[in-house]
C-alpha cells in the first residue's frame, strides 16, 4: 500500500529505511522524500516507525544515520517571490 502517493513511497519501502537506521519522519524523507511534498503521509509514517526508535535512542543505543537514496535525491530550494500587485493612487 502506498504511504506517499506524491512520490510513490510504499509501506514496505518506509519499512526498509526504518530498518536501514530511519528513526524519525525527517530521517524517512531524507531517505527517500516522503513526506516532503505535500505532507500529508508525515502521520502515517511516524505511525509505521511508531514509539520502538525513540526509546532505543534514549537508552543509548544509537542507530546508524540514513544515507539520502540516489533514487530520490532532494534538489535545492528555489527561492520563493511574490509579486505585489501594482496599487493605483487614491483620487482625493
């Protein structure tokens, strides 16, 4: 079952990473992007990794990090600019 149908992440590859090392939703998108578009998996995916990961955290047990997927590589923010809209004067 598809987890984030904006890239086509599945249940069983939000899996994989989790096994992998993945710990959190952040970690999960570095992997593989999910959850980085529209973000309405981001629940669905801490479900999956649930509660396990951070208290294996907390008890010292420190997993290794996710390397981000050559598949899915996350390309550079472009910057954002918003037009203001020209206002005509105001007749007196």
């Amino acid at each position: 079952m598809y987890v984030c149908s904006c890239f086509g992440i599945t249940e069983a590859q939000v899996k994989k990473h989790a096994d992998a090392g993945a710990c959190t939703p952040r970690q999960i998108a570095s992997a593989c992007k999910a959850g980085t578009d529209c973000g309405g998996c981001v629940r669905r995916i801490q479900a999956l990794l649930g509660r396990d990961c951070s208290r294996r955290d907390l008890t010292g047990q420190q997993r290794e990090p996710v390397a981000a997927s050559v598949t899915h590589p996350v390309p550079a923010a472009a910057p954002v600019t918003h037009p203001v809209p020209a206002v005509a004067p105001l007749a007196a």
